[in-house]
C-alpha cells in the first residue's frame, strides 16, 4: 500500500501527465521504469545514498534514461533524487496506476496459467514490444561504470546507534541541538569515516538538518553549528573551503549496546522525539504528533486522508 508522500507525488505526475494526453504511456512507462530498479536493486541504492553527490546521481540518471523515457517523467525521477524520494519509486508508480485505472474505469488482473507463458504468449497478453530483459545490456554496462567511478556506497541495509551515541546526544541542552546531534550520529555510521559527516557544501548542510527536522533559515543554521561548536558538541574541519562537520565517536563499538537501528535516512529528528519525549508520538508519515488523547495514532494530514 502507498504512502501519503507517495501517493501525492504520483497524483502530482499524473495531473500533469493526465493534462497533456499522457496519462496511459506515463503510467507505462513509469511501471517499467520501477521494474528496471527491481531489477538492478544496486542503482536505486547509488540513488539513496547520502554520500554521493546529488549531481552524480543526476548524472547517472541522465545516462540511464535520458532519451529513454519521456522529458516530464525524467524530471520527475530527478526531483525524487533531489527530495531524498527515489527510494519510494515502487509506491509511486503503484499509487500512479491506481489513480489512472479509477479515473480510466479500468482494473488490473492476474493471468494465471498451469505452465510459464513463452515470450511470444507474452507479446500477445501484454504488448508487442515486450523484451525478456529489456535493457539489460544496456543498464547493466552504466551501472558498471557508475559503481566504478563514484565512491561511498554503502551495502548495508540499516545503522545502528549506540548507547555510546546516544549519551553524547543527550548532551545537547535544546531538541535543536539533540535531533542534530542524533542525525548526525546515523549519518557518521552510515559514512564510517571516523565521525565525518562529509557535509562539504551548504546544500549538504541544509540536507542534513532537514533529515533532523530542523527548520531555519541558511544564516540560523551556522549560528546553531557555531554554538554547537562552542560547547564542544561537534568539529568541523580547519580548511576554510568546505563545511565538514565531525561528531566524536568510539574508535571500537564491540561490546556497545544497540538502541536503533535505522533503516531510512529521514525524519530522524521527529523519531527521537518521539521516543525519548513525553506527550509525543511519530506519524507513519514520518510527522511528528502532539497527543491529545490515547486514540490519537495519526497526525491531521493522514486522518484527513481516511475520511
């Protein structure tokens, strides 16, 4: 089942797709485009991790499906990238077919058969340019050169944090301060690079805090990592041509207790505060939730979805 930040994307592709006639090839191509990330999981991977570029994903986008897919639906995978989405492909093209099957009047099936269809049964069901592996030469070759030519990827399928960790957050005084600090430790073990965040250019920054949930200004947020900096909080590198910002870290975690584990790289401030603070849930859409009530289990964005 889709998200709501899923299904907003996809509703948002399909107006735009809907508004020029393309509603039926966007949903198709959309479908296979999310089928090309099944099928090479690594690509998405390179996609999600925080380490690379944002410009070395465009690139390895543009090299993948530029001239391939529709201008409208390239662009769409690249904001994806931009926004830390792309993981939540799958979801959209779902949440995307749903939309165009209710408005087409149209529902999907499943053919069931005693035996495997051949390629050519296939053709006939489905469309005529079918391919058994469609792209796979193609896709198979970029994403060789991608792997070999862009560094930090990172095969693991969570992070923990240690209560090590978690003590140095806690010695923040402010939930600013604490949903930084926490952050920063997920992206530090995430990195492995010794506590480095590599967060080199004020882009990196304002990603970082907003992976935090912390809201301000470009201006407050430098004055946030200067008091931090002050109480010794953090580090940041003594060259003047980047923003690096280090946490300090155990040289050995053997021994260490873990207290999360970590599986998406967003809304890591609203977890922190959900857990730790009383009065305060996280919604399934990664929102933060004042409690009113025991019932409450969804914040006012999501229950309007249910009504």
């Amino acid at each position: 089942m889709a998200t709501v930040v899923s299904e907003r994307y996809a509703l948002s592709l399909y107006e735009v797709a809907k508004a020029e006639g393309l509603a039926a090839d966007m949903c198709e191509a959309l479908g296979e485009v999310s089928e090309i990330f099944s099928a090479y999981p690594d690509y998405l991977k390179v996609l999600t991790t925080p380490s690379i570029s944002l410009e070395d994903k465009r690139q390895t986008l543009r090299a993948v499906f530029e001239n391939q897919v529709h201008l409208y639906l390239l662009n769409f995978l690249l904001l994806l990238t931009e926004k830390r989405r792309i993981g939540l492909i799958h979801e959209m093209a779902v949440a995307y077919r749903d939309f165009y099957y209710l408005e087409a009047g149209m529902c999907a099936v499943t053919a069931i058969t005693a035996v495997a269809l051949t390629d050519e049964q296939m053709k006939k069901l489905y469309k005529e340019e079918y391919l058994k592996e469609k792209w796979y030469v193609y896709i198979s070759g970029i994403f060789k050169k991608v792997k070999e030519g862009i560094t930090g990827i990172n095969d693991r399928e969570d992070v923990v944090v240690y209560t090590w960790d978690m003590c140095q957050v806690f010695k923040g005084e402010t939930d600013q301060e604490r949903k930084l600090l926490f952050s920063a430790y997920v992206i530090a073990h995430y990195m492995g690079c010794n506590g480095w965040l590599n967060t080199k250019t004020s882009k990196s920054i304002a990603n970082w805090f907003e992976m935090a949930n912390v809201a301000c200004t470009g201006s407050d947020r430098f004055l946030l990592l200067g008091e931090m900096k002050k109480k010794g909080l953090i580090e940041t590198t003594k060259k003047c041509d980047n923003l690096n910002i280090r946490v300090n870290m155990l040289s050995e975690y053997f021994g260490e207790t873990p207290v999360f584990r970590i599986t998406e790289l967003e809304n890591l401030g609203n977890l922190l505060i959900a857990t730790y603070k009383d009065g305060y849930k996280q919604c399934k859409c990664g929102r933060l939730i004042k409690i009113n009530s025991n019932r409450q289990t969804m914040c006012r964005f999501c229950a309007s979805k249910t009504v």
